[in-house]
C-alpha cells in the first residue's frame, strides 16, 4: 500500500529530533497505518484495529513526564 498525504500522521513523543529511524503512524476507520518517515511517499503497513490496540496495549502505560 502506498502512503496517502491525506492521511493525519503523527510520530511517537519518543522518536529523536535528529530525523533519522522514525516510523510515523495515521490511525484509520479499521486500524492504523505505519510508514517510514523518510519516505512520506513510500509504501505503508495497514493494520487492522484489533492487531494494533493489542500492540498499544502491550506497550504499558507511559511514564509520567517521558518523552
């Protein structure tokens, strides 16, 4: 799947400000999407909502103040 620009994309508070090795998500009707932030363009991984509130979930509650 391409990587549509109309999409609301949004990278996590924990990625560095240096620009490099950064996933950026858009969340969807039925799931997320995740791609590259280097190539806005690029392909992107669907994931279906279940699939990705499973991973967030597994994730934990964030620490208070950490970014």
């Amino acid at each position: 799947m391409t990587a549509p620009s109309t999409y609301q994309w949004f990278k996590s508070s924990y990625s560095g400000g240096s620009g490099t090795e950064c996933v950026e998500c858009a969340s969807v009707e039925d799931g997320a999407l995740v791609r590259d932030s280097k190539r806005e363009g690029g392909p992107c991984i669907a994931v279906e909502a279940q699939a990705w509130d499973a991973f967030v979930q597994s994730l934990g509650p964030r620490r208070a103040g950490a970014r």
